[in-house]
C-alpha cells in the first residue's frame, strides 16, 4: 500500500485505540518504543508514558506487564492494530479477572495471535519460548496455561490489521 497510506493507517489505529481507552476507568500506560513524545495525541492527563524495555516482542511485553504489577492487581495490555478492539471488551477482560478462577483473558485474534492480554498474577511463562507474531501465538499460550493448570477466558476472536486485506474485513475506513 506504500508508506504514506501505511502511516495513515497507523495514524486512525492509533486515534480509535486513543478513543476506546481514554474513557476507561483504569489507570493506562502508553509504552513506547525509542523515546516519549510528550506532544502527541496521548495526554498526560490519562495515560502514563513509559519506554519500553527489551529486545523482542514477549520481553518488551513481559517487562510492561511485570512493572504494573508493581502498582496495580489486574493488568491488561493491548496493542494499536486491532480496530475492532472496543472499550467494552477492555472492560470485559477487566470484570473476568474480578473472577478468582480466572487467571488469564485473552483477546485471540483471527491470524493467531491476541490482540489483549489480561491477568491477575504475573506469569512469566506466556512470555518465555513463544513465537512472537506467528500464527502459533495463541495455541503455544494456551498450551502454556493449561500446563500451569491456570483457567482462562477467551473474548470475542477479532481481526489484527497485518496487511492490507485485514482492513476490509474489519470495518477499517479506508
């Protein structure tokens, strides 16, 4: 689709992903990847602002996750390229892990992956050995979970955006 549309893109994921959390009734972190910017669309009246620690994928999920854990009980990460992620399935993540059973949620999405992640323990584990951004994501999660014997709730599946046919099938406005 070439640079410039690609960035467009990013641009509306990153402003619906703004618009879905920013009302939530939680305390939300926005971690980035080289360095903060201060004056982008994410105001400091609502979201935190942290760098990302690590080298792949899992370990710079895995240390944002262990750092809240340090403030808070529950925690939920979610990515920007999910367009169909909506405030009501960050708040569903968030009342499953009230459930004492309920050690995981987990938001699959329809390449494989997740697009959320929820738990109310942290969990080394879902982070160690995985093959980030491949299609076995979810299946090498679940199998994870199940060898720890943890309970785990599955949301709604939905579309990551990872190409230009995933904007189609998701509502994306082109």
């Amino acid at each position: 689709m070439g640079d410039k549309k690609a960035l467009e893109v990013y641009k509306k994921l990153l402003e619906k992903t703004k618009t879905e959390t920013e009302q939530l009734p939680v305390n939300k972190i926005v971690y980035y990847s080289a360095w903060i910017d201060n004056n982008d669309l994410w105001s400091t009246n609502d979201f935190d602002k942290q760098l990302q620690e690590g080298t792949s994928l899992g370990d710079k999920m895995s240390n944002a996750i262990k750092a809240s854990f340090e403030h808070y009980q529950k925690v939920v990460i979610i990515g920007s390229d999910c367009y169909d992620l909506s405030k009501e399935h960050m708040l569903e993540a968030f009342a499953k892990l009230e459930n004492p059973s309920i050690s995981v949620v987990i938001g699959p999405a329809n390449d494989g992956g997740y697009y959320l992640l929820g738990m109310n323990t942290f969990i080394p584990a879902l982070f160690e050995g995985k093959s980030w951004s491949q299609s076995s994501l979810m299946t090498e999660t679940i199998e994870t979970l199940e060898s720890l014997n943890l309970n785990y709730f599955l949301l709604e599946e939905l579309t990551d955006i990872d190409t230009e046919e995933d904007l189609t099938s998701c509502g994306f406005p082109l």
